[in-house]
C-alpha cells in the first residue's frame, strides 16, 4: 500500500486561488444576464471557479473564504450592472466601498483564526 502525500497549498496560494475564483465568479454570474458571454464560458468559469474555491477551503478557514468569495462576486457584478446600465447612486457607491472594506478586513484578519 502506498501512502498518500499530504499536498498542502501555500497560503498564499490558496488566497491566489480564492481571488482567482472570486473573478470567475463575476465572469459566470454576469454570464447570466448578458448574451455576450457565451454560455460555454459560464460553464467554465462557474466549475474553475468553484474547484478552485474546494482547494482554497483545505487551507483556509471556509467561512471566510466563502465569504471572500461571494463577497467578490456581489461586488465584482454589481460594478458590472453599474458599468453597462450607466447608473448609480451615491447611496449605491457607498454600500460597495463598505462591502469591499468588510472583504478586505476578513482576509486581513484570517491569519490564525478558525481552523
């Protein structure tokens, strides 16, 4: 019988993997609404994204991780409708600032948190 290495990503790896992930999300979740994002690339980008986010959790604590992710994702698609349907408020741009602050400070402070 042989034994199987214990192949464990960097950290910082696994926060490349989650930003990564984090991206395709936007790319996948907007794929949804426009036509110009062929729905092959959907595809893709939703099953990358998601085995890269699994790879991220086996180093990462999951909750912020996920939180990361998705928190990426709202943000990431919410500039997107901003950007193609030429609107926003200011009320708007400040609910942004403030959800990229609260990613910001769950990735800061992951370091030694859950396990």
């Amino acid at each position: 019988m042989t034994e199987k290495k214990d192949k464990r990503i960097s950290e910082v790896r696994a926060w490349t993997y989650v930003l990564i992930g984090g991206l395709l999300e936007i790319v996948w979740a907007s794929g949804f609404k426009y036509e110009a994002i062929p729905s092959i690339v959907v595809l893709i980008s939703l099953i990358v994204s998601f085995d890269l986010i699994i790879r991220a959790t086996k180093v990462l604590p999951v909750g912020t991780t996920y939180a990361v992710f998705a928190g990426m994702g709202t943000l990431g698609t919410t500039i997107m409708e901003i950007v193609m349907s030429g609107g926003v408020s200011v009320l708007r741009i400040v609910l942004i600032l403030t959800l990229l602050a609260c990613i910001i400070g769950l990735k800061l402070s992951s370091k030694g948190g859950e396990a």
